[in-house]
C-alpha cells in the first residue's frame, strides 16, 4: 500500500513533441484514481510513466515514498493491466498468473496458494489449464486482473481496461473492478475515455486535455462545478450546453459578479431544463424549435434550434444568442417534431465561464 | 466463410487455371515422371542398349558405402547449416529489432546478401579463403593456422557451410523480423512488469512466440541446404577434396552427368524427392497446427 504522487512531471518525445506538460496529482493509499480525457491527451503515456514503461522528461513520481523515475518497472512494485490483456498467448492462465511470481522467486506452494486464491475470487478456478486463445472476452479479462493480484503491488495500474469488453460485461466488470478494490484497498490508476466508467469508479477523477491536467477532485464536485468549458462538456452525457453571452446578459443573469467578465461562455445541462413558459427570476429562459427527439426509455433528449433572425438580439435579458441546445426530460412524452417550446432553467443550475473557456466565474 | 466464385460457363475456370497446370505439369511432374521411370532403367557404358530392370538400381545404390556416406554428410551439413543461419539471423533479427537510429538502412543491408545467387556465394567466399589468393587466408596463416581447404576435407566442410548459412541468413533474418514485430509489445512490456529480466523474457515469452517461425525456418532451411547448396559445392570444392563435400545432390550431378551413369542418378533423385515430400509434409502437418496461439 502506497501513496502515488506525481510532482510537475513531464514528457516530451525526441521529436519535440510535448505529450505530457507538467501534471502534478496526489494519490492517497488506497484511494482509486481515475485519469480521464479525449483520445491523445495524453492519460495512457501517464499510466506508461508511472509503469516505467516510459521515461521521464522532468519532475518526479513517487509511490510510497520513493522516487522511482530511475527505477525499473519490475522493481516500482506495481501491476498493470493492458487494454488488450496482455496474456502470454503460450502459457495457461494458471503460468499466466504464476508468471510474475515465479520471476521473484516465491516457492511452488505459496504460488499455488496465491494463484488459486485469486481464481476463486476472480472465478477463474475451472479454467486453470487452458490457454488464452480457448478463453472469451471477460474471461481473459479477468485472468489480468487475477496477474495483477496475485502479485499483492502496492499499485495497481489499469489502462483502459474494459475498452474491449460488449456493452453490458463492461457494466458488470466495472462493478467487479470497484468491489475488488475496494476489498484489497490497493491504491489504484485507471485510464479510460469513458466518462461514465471515470465517474462511477474514481474517488478522486483527473479530467486531462492535450498533456495537462484541466481539473482534479471528486466526481460529483467535478460535476457540479466543472473548472473549464472543455470539463463542462466532456463530463456528463449528452454534454453541458455551452452557449457565449454578452455582458448585458451576464450582469443581468448573474449580478454584479459578472461584471468582471466583458464577454463570458454560459453553460446549462440538459437536465437543467424543464420545459415552461415562466422565466424562473434570475434564470434563464430559452424559445426552441424542436428539430430531432431521441427517446431512450427512461428519458428523452430532445434537440431543439433557436431560431437565428427572430432570436439574433436577445429580446428580453434571459433571452440567449442562437445556437442549438439539447434538453433532456424524463419519461418517454415529448414535444412533436418541428414545434416551437420555451425551456427555462433557474440560477442555481447556471454555469457561467470567462470567454476563452479557461476559468469558471462563481456567481 | 469462403468465398466462392460463380461462373457462368463451364469451361471458363478450367481455362483460367490451364496455365498454371500447365506450368506445373510440364515443369514438374514429367520431369519426374521421367526420373521414376529412369530409375528402372539401365543403359550400357555406350548408350546403346537400355534393359529394363525393376529396382536394381536402387538395391546397388544401398550396397554403396559412398551414399551412405553422402546421406550422412548431408544430414550434417544441412543441421549445421541450418543451425548456425538460424542463430545468427536470430541474434540480428532481436538487435535490428530495437529502435535504432538508421534502423532501415541496417534492415536493407541484413537482406542483401539473399540477393546473391550461390554460385556468386561461392566465388565470394573463394576470394576471401583460397589457400593461395585468399585476403583473409593470410591471416589465418599468419596465426599458425595451417589453412588450406583444397587439401583438407574438414576445412573445405567448414568453407561450405560458412558460406551456405551466410547467404541464408537474410532469408532468417527477414522472417525472425517480422516475427518478432508481431510479438504485441504489450505481452513483453507485462513481462518486464512481471519482473522478468531481459534474458529470461526473451527465453520465457519472445523464443516460445517465435517457435512456429523458427519450425518453418528449419524446415526451409534444411530443404535449402540439400538442394540449394550445389552452386556454391560446384564453384568452390566440386566435392572435393575426395568426396568430403559430395553431397546428395552433388553425387546425382557427379554420377548422372560427370559418371554416365544415368539410371543409380534418377534412383537417387527420386529418394532425394521422398525425402522433400516427407519435409513438406512434415511442415504443413506442424505448421498447421502449431502456428495460431
């Protein structure tokens, strides 16, 4: 068990090219750390870092006290599982999960010991003595987890692991990742793109865009208060609803606080809407043309344009510039196609953010 | 799922597939068929007289003791050939494979030599270790070594097979390259994790990934020692000095054409075909099933 910390480390690749520019995270022990962002942005070289399967440019990474940029992966005690399991294709899932602890040395009988364990927990018990190929996709799956345990690291590193899973195994294997950590209490990195699987699983959540940090902390409070527009809109699905505003409409909205800001980015989520024909006081309130419904079941998004001549000057202070807005309502009953509705959201659910989407302002 | 060709007419597939049949028929099996029905023939010393004699020659060629012996000088020289243009290539193949700075010039440089054809082999491996004009025979000698192939049968062994793996290297090479490439990167870089050294990973996961190209190699490489080799015998030693580099497939040449004796060297070519077949058939058997994980 282990703190990770990770102090203004950085990376730049011989071609010049900045992947990592400067990232400080503190992992406390035990806690599960989720690194989350686009494609490219740098999350899975952190994860290869910290492994050691990629150098360090500059500052420092730590676990459990230790600076370990010089050090050897095997030697780092931690275990990673790879997007595509990484199995030795030759050996059966039993050598699969023997493997590592063979390499240290660790007589025959505690390795059977640790190795069935971990098939018990893991369910892999049946299967010991067949090879990968004669596996399925969750079971695979899980014979990297059961090389992860068995070794007992002081971390555990997951790089997107669930990414080749069907939608449904990834939903229980997710839960089984969560349960399993939260049993063996190993501090924990997991890279994904996913922001569901990231919300559900981190204690604390890294979102990274283009090699930085955009914002850390926990999920919920990242969803509350997103720190820039691009956390806004990646985290939470469908995403924020963005839309520029004028400082008129800024001081109007939001008071004296926003009249700091010459311009600034406002932004609502989906379920922030209610469909109405009040403009709650001190919200906002919007005139939509429903173009597109999509309905899920349990809710339905509905996607509406405002209108660009009629709505171009705001008529009323409330009344925002055009653009499309997706609002999300519960149930299935939903506005017709091509009808003209007023969604309105009050205050409190208002984001409002500087112009080039980098600070958020607290009303 | 297959896919399947629908034609219209009839004879449109057959048409298209008559070139090739013709190639292999004309090509391959009458020749063959003409070494079969050679082998039960027996001529006299002018040619004038051709009897019919069932399996004679065959019972007179395991009387020899020279076949014998060209079958187990053969067998040697093939394994060693085999063995030492595997390792080599092998070692190149691990150290090409690193990220190197002007990689792609070192990879192109690694196959060239397969370009060369073995009697060129030879005449290369001629200049450099001839007694008398060789460049790197002086140095031998200098070093005491009494160095002289045309007199010394274990010598001019060693002269071949060097210069037979030589050329077979790049052909290794190329194939271990690509093996190695499609090793996931993944798979080793969980080993390195697993706390496995270089070395040790490298015999516990990279070799054993390896093994089906290494079988094919062998395979190849042992079909290319028996048969491929006789450019290089026929510009360096002839099979000399004695018979100490007679191979099989010299010995069809230097009995067939060089002795007259045109019946014991079709007998020995159709053995020497057997033994092909098995090889192959060998490969396709083990290849099949060995080579998806």
């Amino acid at each position: 068990m282990a703190n990770v910390t990770l102090r203004n480390v950085r990376k730049t690749y011989p071609g010049g090219f900045e992947a990592i520019k400067g990232v400080n995270v503190d992992v406390g022990d035990g806690q599960f750390c989720v690194l989350v962002g686009p494609s490219g942005c740098g999350k899975s070289t952190l994860l290869r870092m910290v492994a050691g399967l990629e150098t360090v440019t500059g500052g420092d990474i730590d676990i459990g006290g230790r600076v370990v940029n010089q050090i050897e992966p095997a030697d780092r005690d931690i275990a990673m599982v790879f997007q595509n399991y990484a199995l030795y294709p030759h050996m059966s899932v039993y050598n699969n999960m023997a493997y590592g602890l063979r390499n240290r040395g660790m007589p025959e009988a505690e390795i059977k010991t640790r190795v069935e364990e971990a098939a018990r927990i893991l369910e892999l018990a049946p299967m010991l003595e067949r090879k990968p190929r004669q596996l399925s996709g969750g079971q695979r799956q899980r014979v990297a987890m059961g090389r992860a345990i068995v070794r007992q690291p002081k971390v555990f590193l997951f790089d997107e692991p669930l990414s080749n899973l069907d939608a449904k195994l990834r939903i229980a294997m997710r839960v089984e990742i969560r349960k399993l950590q939260r049993r063996l209490n190993t501090t924990s990195i997991y890279v994904t793109h996913d922001q569901l699987e990231a919300m559900t699983l981190a204690d604390i959540l890294v979102v990274m865009n283009g090699g930085q940090v955009e914002q850390v902390g926990n999920p919920l409070d990242i969803y509350e208060k997103p720190a820039t527009t691009f956390v806004a809109s990646f985290i939470g699905a469908p995403p924020m609803n963005l839309m520029s505003t004028r400082p008129d409409e800024i001081k109007a909205q939001l008071g004296a606080n926003g009249s700091g800001a010459s311009a600034g980015i406002l932004g609502i989520r989906p379920e922030d809407f209610v469909i109405t024909d009040q403009t709650p006081s001190g919200g906002v309130a919007l005139p939509l043309t429903v173009e597109a419904i999509e309905r899920v079941g349990a809710e339905t998004f509905v996607y509406g344009a405002r209108g660009h001549d009629e709505e171009r000057i705001a008529a009323t202070p409330g009344e925002l510039p055009p653009g499309e807005i997706i609002v999300r309502i519960p149930g299935a009953e939903a506005p017709p196609i091509g009808q003209k509705i007023r969604v309105a959201a009050i205050r409190q659910k208002l984001h409002l953010f500087s112009a080039d989407g980098r600070t958020r302002i607290e009303a | 799922m297959q896919k399947q060709s629908i034609f219209q007419s009839k004879l449109l597939p057959y048409a298209l597939v008559a070139p090739q049949l013709a190639i292999v028929l004309i090509f391959f099996y009458w020749p063959a068929l003409q070494a079969v029905i050679q082998s039960f023939l027996l001529q006299d010393a002018f040619g004038l007289s051709t009897s019919f004699v069932w399996f004679e020659n065959y019972v007179e060629l395991f009387k020899e003791p020279a076949y014998f012996e060209a079958i187990v000088r053969t067998f040697a020289f093939s394994f060693a050939i085999a063995l030492s243009s595997l390792s080599l290539a092998l070692l190149l193949a691990v150290m090409a494979d690193k990220p190197l700075r002007g990689g792609t010039v070192y990879r192109t440089l690694l196959i060239w030599p397969y370009a060369v054809a073995p009697p060129v082999v030879g005449v290369l491996w001629i200049f450099m270790l001839h007694p008398s004009l060789g460049v790197l025979s002086r140095y031998l000698r200098g070093m005491g070594i009494d160095w002289n192939p045309l007199l010394d049968g274990n010598q001019a062994a060693l002269l071949i097979i060097l210069s037979a793996a030589w050329k077979q290297i790049s052909y290794n090479f190329l194939f271990f390259l690509a093996g190695l490439q499609s090793i996931p990167k993944s798979v080793l870089e969980a080993a390195a994790i697993d706390g496995a050294r270089p070395m040790r990973r490298f015999w516990t996961v990279t070799f054993p990934l390896l093994s089906p190209t290494i079988f094919f190699l062998l395979v190849v490489n042992i079909v290319y020692a028996f048969f491929d080799t006789f450019g290089i015998i026929d510009t360096m030693t002839r099979g000399g000095p004695g018979k100490s580099t007679e191979t099989l497939v010299y010995k069809v040449y230097t009995d067939g054409l060089l002795g007259g004796n045109l019946g014991s060297s079709a007998a020995q070519s159709v053995i020497l075909m057997i033994m092909v077949i098995v090889l192959t058939g060998i490969q396709f058997r083990f290849v099949e099933r060995k080579v998806t994980y």
